[in-house]
C-alpha cells in the first residue's frame, strides 16, 4: 500500500511512504487474495495555504491528513486482528471512549493550523473556545489534556455545532459544507443538504467532485446506532467506496478503503459528509505554520518547510526523541534561519525511531509546532 506525502506548493501525493506497521500485511493480503487492489495514483490539489493571518483560517487538507496518517497505526496482526495493541496517539489532548471524534476533531484542528506544542493545546490555540453561549460546551469546540467540549468529543454534538457554525456566520466557528448521502447510494459525492424526514431524503442536493473529500468528515453508524461514529478521509481516487480511503483512531484504521466498512444497506447506515472550509477564529495578528508530514522510516530525508507572513526573519528547530522515543525538547539538533524570507526550505534526514519535533518561530508571532514520527 503506498501512503501519501503532501507536496507544500500542491497537493500530490507521493507514493514512497512504506511505513513500517503495514507493509507485512499488504504483503500477506496481496498473497491470500487473487484480486490485487490497484495502487493510488498521485492526486492534484489546490494550493497550500501558507502563513495565516487575518480572522478566517482556510483548511489546509494536506495538512489534516498528514496529521491522520502520523497520528494513526495499522495493527501489524492486520484489520481481522482480534487484539490489536496500538496505543501511539497525541497526549497533549483529552482521550476517553468517544476516541473516534476526538481523533477526528484533532485532524480538522491540524488543518486549521492547530500548533502541536502543550502549551498551545493547553491554551486552546486554534480552537472555539466563545461559543455564542459561554454557559454550555455545546457552542464550543476545543480540547486540552484534561477536558472537551462535547462538540469536540461527540458526533451529534459535533453536527449541531457544524450546523450552527453555518447558520451564524458572525460567530466563531467553523465554516463547511454538508450533506447525508443513502446508504444504497453508489457514490459518495452526491447528497441531500438536509437529513430524512419522515423515514426518507427529499428537497435539494449537491454533488461535489471526489476530490473535495480528502480531509473530509464522516459521520457514519456505531456502536450507538445512526451517526454514531466519526472516520477521517484521507483520500479519495473516485466517487465510489472502492477508491476512498478513511482513518480512524479506535478501529486502528489507517489509508483503509471505505467498501469495507459502513455497507448496509439501511437508513441506519446512511452517511453524513462535513467538508471543513474556513475557520472563524475571532482572533487577530499573523500565525506561523508549516508542512506537516506522514510517518516515515528511520533514515527517510524529508523537504521541510516553514512559514512566516513576516519578511524579517524565520527560524526552524529540530529537536531529536529522548532515550525513549518519546518527544521532547531537550536535544536541539539543527537550527535553520532564513533572514529576510518568509518562508524556509531545507531537507533532513530523520536517523532516529520516535517522535521529532518541529518549531517554527519568527519575532512576534506565536511559535508554531508540529512532529515527525519515524517508525
């Protein structure tokens, strides 16, 4: 199975990524079955957003989805794994049952621009933390290592926050498209902009091209019924499920095609599709960010880039894992400065197993962070 790597000036996707916890499983699929899943051709995207500034934030999928795929394993006994033992996720947010949006909320706060530090997060950087009523965490959405807004944590929390974010504008929220498509629907990016009524889907649709749902939500059937469980797309080679690819935390999917899940066909298995747009911060002043990779093994060189609205200067550092892999800054290794630029580029080869970290600073604006695991 390739993986993908989101070039910073597009969105193609570089099928050089063999990461480390699938390729015996792909390996033993391919040999078990006679009918070989065909690989992913590389995709076209619009263009990254670079630095941020201003109130409204664009979603930057590329990033979202690198976020996914570095913040996801597949289990090395294969998805029949009767007890797969994954546990690498990100400890600077809340983690509890209701893993599935959590994660889910995490890949569209990455794509907002979200900085991966303990600070930020701590501090609610990049998130709703207003709401239009401050008395109930419905309105919000935001997550720390210790609590959540139900719309973070929830699905149907998540859709009325989703639905109230587009009905008022004016407040800060997160600005989508949205649409449910049947369950017997042959594709998947055509939909009804309003649920069932009375046991079936009328009025207005809208078709979007497959390409919009790569970092897209997905609201589909759990353990709690309809609309119960929240998947990540993280790509999409066509309209149909045979060739759209989902991430999810808890079911420790990872680049795992939709056909195989989610296929009954009742209403109880219909889908809900959020296409994150912008994001509405209330917020004022420039923000940094950077191209967030996959995974990668140990010994892969990277293009890394960084971004400032700034044209004094920027600066990236890299810090090694400690003894245990684990992130950390306390080994700086490389220090990178760019003076009269605004955005940095320099390659580095990753030649140690565990979570690196990433900081992009420039005079006056907030730190941006973010990872690179090397497996």
């Amino acid at each position: 199975m390739f993986f993908q790597e989101f070039a910073g000036g597009g969105f193609d996707v570089v099928a050089e990524l063999t990461n480390y916890d699938n390729i015996r499983e792909e390996l033993l699929r391919e040999r078990r079955t006679s009918a070989i899943k065909p690989k992913e051709p590389a995709l076209s995207q619009t263009a990254q957003v670079n630095a941020i500034s201003g109130n409204n934030y664009v979603y930057n999928k590329a990033n979202a989805v690198n976020y996914a795929l570095t913040y996801s394993t597949k289990p090395a006994g294969g998805y029949n794994s009767t007890s797969p033992t994954i546990s690498y996720k990100n400890d600077y947010f809340l983690w509890d049952t209701n893993s599935c949006m959590l994660f889910v909320s995490q890949c569209v706060w990455a794509g907002f621009g979200g900085s991966n530090s303990s600070t930020s997060i701590g501090a609610k950087y990049g998130m709703d933390d207003i709401g239009s009523d401050t008395s109930t965490l419905k309105t919000k959405w935001f997550s720390t290592a210790s609590a959540a807004s139900s719309s973070w944590s929830g699905t149907n929390s998540f859709l009325s926050y989703i639905n109230n974010s587009n009905n008022d504008l004016n407040e800060v929220g997160i600005t989508s498209k949205q649409y449910f498509v049947p369950s017997n629907s042959s594709t998947l990016t055509t939909g009804y902009l309003n649920d069932r009524s009375g046991g079936s889907f009328s009025g207005a649709t809208t078709t979007v091209p497959y390409s919009d749902l790569i970092g897209a939500v997905m609201i589909v059937r759990g353990s709690a019924g309809r609309f119960g469980h929240a998947i990540f797309i993280n790509n999409a080679t066509g309209a149909d499920r045979e060739h759209i690819y989902y991430t999810a935390y808890n079911d420790y999917c990872k680049n795992k095609q939709l056909s195989t899940c989610y296929i009954e066909n009742t209403s109880t298995y219909d889908y809900c599709v959020v296409i994150p747009q912008t994001f509405r911060s209330g917020a004022t002043g420039n923000r940094l960010t950077a191209k967030l990779q996959n995974a990668v093994t140990v010994g892969t060189t990277l293009s890394l880039q960084s971004y400032s609205i700034s044209a004094a200067w920027i600066t990236t550092k890299i810090y090694a894992p400690d003894s245990n892999g684990n992130r950390s800054t306390a080994t700086l290794v490389n220090t990178y400065n760019a003076v009269n630029a605004t955005t940095w580029t320099g390659n580095y080869t990753f030649n140690t197993v565990g979570t690196w970290t990433i900081e992009v600073l420039a005079g006056g604006i907030p730190t941006f962070t973010y990872v690179v695991r090397v497996v």
